[in-house]
C-alpha cells in the first residue's frame, strides 16, 4: 500500500487544459514537457488556483515544478500522513500569491507550506531550494 499520491500522465500540452481553466498565458501549444505521456510521477503537493488544482511533480533528473491536474489521471488518491495545508491569504508571506495569482490555497509537504523561501525557490528552481527538495523527496518515494 503506497503513501504517496500518485498521478498518470494523459498529456502534456495545453490544449489538454480547458480554456476557462487556463491561467498564466497558457494557450494549446504550453508545453509541460519533461512530463511524458504514459508515466506516473509522485504527487509532491496541491495548489488551487481559482477552479484548477495544479500538482507539484518530478520528472526524472529535473527539478520539481507545478503541472496542471488537467494533465493527469490520479492513480492513488491518498494524501501522505505528514503534509500540511495553508491558506495563503492568512499568512503574510504567502498573501502574494493570491494577491497576484489567486492561489488560494497549498497543501503539500511542511516545508513548502512553511516555508515560504523554500515555495519560491521551487517555482523558480533555486538550487539551493531544489536540493533541499531532493533531500525531502526521499520521505515520499516509493520503496
């Protein structure tokens, strides 16, 4: 019995998003490669924006970043026993990011709930922060 969330890859274009679900510029041609069509990847946290949930994901030898759900069938629903959620417009650190992109909320591992350095560094694929990332990753992968 796994305790991870696990998601199966269907595409990983934006076309694949409907059009009223689609945020940041995102047209039919985004690309969300290095996800490949067929494989399942770990669910690492949840963030829900407006009415989309996206998944922070791993493709193999690169950083983590945010795909939307759209992409994905979940395979295992079961949500690990150690994350945390936050709502981001009850804390000053992570107000920003309803404020400039209507995240609403975060529920994932503590250190990405917690730490809002760390939310960012993986957005914007900090080594420093990826590391610290792959060090956590350990706690959630399959065994």
């Amino acid at each position: 019995m796994s305790e991870y969330m696990l998601a199966f890859c269907l595409a990983n274009l934006g076309n694949a998003i409907p059009s009223v679900q689609r945020y940041l510029g995102e047209v039919d041609e985004t690309s969300y490669t290095p996800l490949c069509v067929g494989e399942s990847y770990v669910v690492y946290a949840l963030l829900f924006i407006f009415d989309r949930v996206d998944f922070l994901v791993r493709a193999s030898e690169q950083p983590p970043f945010w795909a939307p759900s759209n992409l994905f069938r979940l395979v295992d629903t079961k949500i690990p026993a150690n994350w945390e959620f936050r709502i981001t417009q009850a804390h000053s650190d992570y107000g920003c990011l309803f404020d400039t992109f209507k995240i609403s909320y975060i529920m994932g591992y503590p250190l990405l709930v917690n730490d809002y350095k760390h939310y960012a560094g993986i957005v914007e694929r900090d080594p420093v922060e990826v590391l610290r990332f792959i060090e956590k990753e350990l706690e959630f992968m399959p065994g």
